[in-house]
C-alpha cells in the first residue's frame, strides 16, 4: 500500500445539534472544500445518517473533480465516542435516537472507506493544537463554550480520552455541589451555569427583576452588546460566567498544570475582554506552582475546528494503518 502523497485526500464531518458540517482536506491542514447542511438531529438516528451520507457523496464528487483521492473519513460528534470501534456510548442529550449509533459501520460499509470517529471537542482540541492557538504546545486543555460546553486534553502531545473513551467531560465539572440539576444526570456542573443557555436565562431573570423591558430574541451576542452599553444586568451575567469559568479552569490548571488554555466555541468569540476576565478569575483559585507559565488564549481556528480536527484523526490513523500494513 503506498503511503499518503499530496493526491491523497480525507473527509471531516463535525456533526452538532443544529448542523452537520463537513470539509474535503489534506493531511497538511489545507481545506479544498467544506460545506454545511441540517444535522437533523431532532429527527433521529436514520435522518442523521441521511445527512451524512449526502454529506460523503458530496465530498466525493468534489474529490473526483479536483483530482483528489479520498482514504479515510474522520468523523466528530457529541458525546461519549468509543474510538476503537467508532462507536457511541450510550445517549448525547441534543441529538434525538443516537444512543449507540455505529458512525464507522454505517459510513465505512456505505462507503468502502475506513472510518475513524471521536467526540467533537476532543477534535476542536486537536485541530487547535496541530494548526492552530495550541501549535507546538505539548500539555493543551481546549473548551468550548456553546450551547454546551466541551472539554479536551492533551497530555505530552496525546489525546487523552479516559479509560473507557468518557473522560475530559470538563463541562461536567461540578462547580456548586448542591446546585443546580444539569442535563447530564449530574448536579451543579459548570455547563449549567456558564453554557450560552444559562448565559441566557440568567439574563433574562436579572432583567425581569429590574424595570427593564425584555427583548423578543436574547441571545449571548445581545448580552455583549448590553454588557458594552453599560446595562449592569449584562454586566453581573458576564461578571459571574467569568468567575463561574476561571473556578472551573482553576481546578483544571490545579489537576493538570497545562502549558496552555484554549477557549474557543461561539461565546469565546465575544472578545479578549471576555478571555480576559476569565483569566482574572481563574488565578484566584489556580495554585501558584500550577499555574506558572500557564496561557489562557483564544482558540484560533472558530467553526472550522471540529472539520480540521476530523481531517487530522482521519489522516493520522490512515497514515498509521498504512504504515502497520507495511510492516
Ligand atoms: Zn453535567
């Protein structure tokens, strides 16, 4: 088997709870075409799959045409992804019907290509740290704030998944231990306190307490937009997501002593502000010893990530396969 040429191309999905975005790329990084369509994830398992397989058939029309052949599909997705076996764990809370889907099976027999899939934020982190605000750190935790908020870990230039491919859940890191219910089963965790969601609703009970009217659409962008303006209700919300986020990174920095933080996701693109004050915080309650040297930084490569980081995974375990088979 020949080993990866320039020709040699790999697809990335990032599959989320409203999109299934999807990108035609090299192993170098370089992207020659991405789209994105429904995700159809309120419509269950089969509609998913639909999306995904439209998505491949596209990708590899564009492959043919552009004289590009593709060897493997990396594939991202929330929850708890069995990577050996491409796999999910059990259910993800935004996508309808997708407990235990089989993302290699499905697409590899479909497609006769070998498929290599991992949980979303863990290829976030991996797409920042090959290309991105990571690159050439070794010791990387990257988050991402959203309607969830994801975690991944790189430990001496690995992808740390846990035992049982269910760790670096670091949205699920428990901030108030008689807080409040979150949507994984788990009580007080950060995700419930510091997602855009809550970012939201907080907003909104501030400003039903106050004379102020509340607007039709409350999303994180108006929160900014009012917290620029001077309004203290969207003040307090980003003063206490700011300090609920550095009580969070604290314990990690303490846990892990990273050489570098990577904030990424659609609230970290509030602005250095935002990262900022989030530094702020987090020093109050890091260890000196842990947190010496550490940056905390926005990541780089926005809603490209997930797709880049699906490119590398199916790269780098193409490359390994074809270099075991040679052997
Ligand atoms: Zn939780």
């Amino acid at each position: 088997m020949e080993l990866t040429s320039l020709k040699d191309a790999f697809i990335g999905l990032d599959l989320g709870g409203t999109f299934l975005k999807y990108a035609l790329g090299t192993a170098d990084g370089t992207i020659f075409y991405k789209n994105k369509i429904p995700s159809n994830a309120k419509k269950g398992g089969a509609a998913i799959f639909s999306a995904m397989f439209a998505a491949v058939a596209d990708l590899l029309k564009q492959a043919e045409s552009s004289n590009l052949k593709v060897k493997a599909i990396g594939c991202g997705s929330p929850g708890a992804v069995d990577f050996d076996r491409g796999k999910i764990i059990g259910n993800t809370p935004n996508l309808r019907d997708w407990a235990d889907a089989d993302i290699r099976g499905r697409l590899s027999s479909r497609f006769h290509l070998p498929v290599w899939a991992d949980n979303d934020a863990n290829l976030m982190a991996l797409a920042e740290c090959r290309y991105g605000a990571a690159k050439g750190y070794r010791y990387v935790i990257a988050l991402t704030l959203g309607t969830g908020i994801g975690g991944g870990i790189f430990i001496g230039d690995e992808l740390y998944r846990g035992a049982r491919f269910a760790g670096s859940e670091i949205g699920h890191m428990s901030i108030k231990y008689d807080g409040i219910p979150c949507n994984c089963g788990g009580i007080g965790c950060i995700e419930a306190y510091a997602s855009a969601p809550a970012m939201v609703k907080s907003y909104i009970e501030k400003l039903s307490r106050s004379d102020l009217p509340i607007p039709k659409t409350v999303n994180t962008e108006l929160v900014f937009a009012q917290a620029q303006q001077g309004q203290m209700e969207a003040i307090s919300v980003i003063d206490e997501t700011c300090h609920y986020l550095g009580a969070a990174i604290g314990n990690v920095v303490n846990i892990f002593n990273p050489e570098i933080i990577v904030i990424g996701g659609g609230v970290a693109d509030a602005g250095d502000q935002f990262i900022a004050q989030i530094w702020q915080q987090t020093q109050k309650y890091a260890m000196a010893a842990a947190l010496r040297g550490v940056k905390l930084v926005r990541a780089q490569l926005g809603n490209n990530a997930g797709m880049i980081g699906a490119i590398a995974l199916a790269a780098d375990y193409y490359k390994l396969s074809a270099a075991k088979q040679q052997e």
